[in-house]
C-alpha cells in the first residue's frame, strides 16, 4: 500500500500557461453589451490583452488591479452576470486552450499524478475550465457576494506567496511529496509555487521569470498552438445551462478593466 507521502501532482497557472490569454480579460465585450461597463472600459481591457500577451504584471500593478476591481465591481447583480456569461463562455474561452498544455495534462494523468490549476482569476471561471481539462482540484480568487451583489471585496486572492501556501495545505491534505511534484507558471509573480516543488518549469515565460528559469537551470516551455478544445478532446461537449451559469458568480471581479493601471502604467507617449 502506497505511504502517506507517496503521491505527486502537477499544478499548472492558467493564463499564458493553459490558456492563450486571461480568462478574465475575456469578457470584455459581453460585459459592455449588456451594460456593466462602459465604451472607455472596453479600451482599456484592449490595450490591457495586449499588454497582457507581451509582459505582463508585476506585483506592485497587481495589487493595484486588485484595488481597481474592487471599485469597480461594487454593486453589480450577481443575476446579470450569470446571464452575460452563460451566453458567452464556451464561445470566449474554447479556442483559447493550448494545445501543448492539454497534452501536458493528459501525460501528467497518464503517470498517475494529479493534476491542480492554481490561478488568480476567479474560482467561478476557473472551476468549469479545470472540468473541461479534467484537473482533480482547483486553487482560485474568491469574492464576497451579499444581497444578490458584489461587494467589491475578496475573500480569498490566490495570488503570489498565497499560492504556494495553498499548494502545501493541499499536498499536506492529500499526501503530495512536494519534492516530486511540477509546477508550470509564466509570471515571477508565481516564483514562490514555482520554488515550492522539486521540478518546476516555465512555460512562455515574462522577462522576470525567464532571467529566474535561467539562474536556476529550471526548464523553459513555449506553448504557442491555441487550439478549440472540442479538437483536442473529441468527446468534449459544450458545458450545460448550469455550469456556465455558475462560472459567472466570479467572472465580474476579474473581467475586463481589471488591468486599467496596467495599462496606463505602460500606454506609449503620444
């Protein structure tokens, strides 16, 4: 009978890691056409995916987004939100897989390990992605709703030194050896999960990451064939009524504008 400390897993970030890009800036435009943001906010998220694709965030312009989604989303109808995204998920969110990850996943489970998506955006997005993919848990953002509403705050932000607290709560629980698990991560915000197992590796790494990767002889991947996943995975089906409308609980808290200070940190002078 296997020990205690006899089981692995693989813990995968998911945007710029599974996903071509975030799962939150994704829901841009449905969220201006049903009204929760305005023409000026949708620019923004534009310019923000870019710069999403090209560096990314440090910390310093993610606790600024944290503040900026807080104001932001104050108020909005949880009801509304599952509306919006119930319509426009699997439409957004389908072609964005990387082809290179869903094999990643697949090799990972056929060796027996499991297989947990740790990621900042909200656990409501994340969860039915980590079905579709068939990862056995998931580690994401929670927001506090009361009334039917956001609150604008967080309950719980899985992000940086959070992350890898919650990866050793998890393999304390189901019996990982950190010391043989893999981690996979495109940001140095996501140094400390990846410091938390014994083999880590980056995948389309930011300038942080990469200058890390190369220091500590860690691995570095370049996912770069988005593919739907109904190719990847023939027996995938669209998610049901159901689950798409619970994956819109979160969505609002990390959806389009969540970046703005990214954006206006970086905007090129006129």
């Amino acid at each position: 009978m296997a020990g205690a400390r006899d089981r692995t897993a693989a813990f995968f970030d998911l945007d710029k890691t599974i996903i071509a890009k975030s799962s939150a800036l994704a829901f841009s435009r449905p969220f201006y056409q049903g009204g929760l943001i305005n023409r000026r906010t949708v620019l923004k998220s534009a310019y923000a995916q870019f710069v999403f694709l090209v560096g990314g965030a440090d910390h310093d312009q993610m606790e600024k987004m944290r503040q900026y989604l807080s104001a932001m989303t104050r108020g909005w109808n949880v009801q509304q939100v599952k509306e919006i995204v119930a319509e426009t998920l699997h439409s957004l969110i389908n072609p964005l897989i990387y082809e290179e990850a869903a094999a990643l996943i697949a090799q990972h489970h056929a060796a027996g390990r499991d297989v947990v998506i740790v990621s900042s955006s909200g656990a409501e997005v994340v969860e039915p992605i980590g079905s579709l993919l068939g990862a056995d848990h998931v580690i994401a953002t929670r927001m506090r709703i009361a009334d039917g509403c956001y609150t604008g705050e967080i309950e719980y932000y899985a992000y940086a030194e959070n992350k890898a607290a919650a990866i050793r709560e998890l393999a304390e629980r189901e019996g990982y050896r950190l010391a043989d698990c893999y981690a996979y991560s495109d940001s140095i915000t996501d140094l400390p999960l990846l410091e938390a197992v014994g083999r880590p590796s980056a995948v389309n790494p930011d300038r942080g990451l990469r200058k890390e990767a190369a220091a500590r002889d860690w691995p570095v991947l370049v996912f770069d064939r988005p593919i739907e996943l109904h190719r990847r995975l023939p027996e995938f089906k669209a998610p049901s009524k159901t689950v798409l409308a619970a994956v819109a609980i979160g969505t609002a808290c990390l959806t389009a504008g969540l970046v703005w200070h990214l954006a206006k940190r970086r905007r090129p002078a006129l």
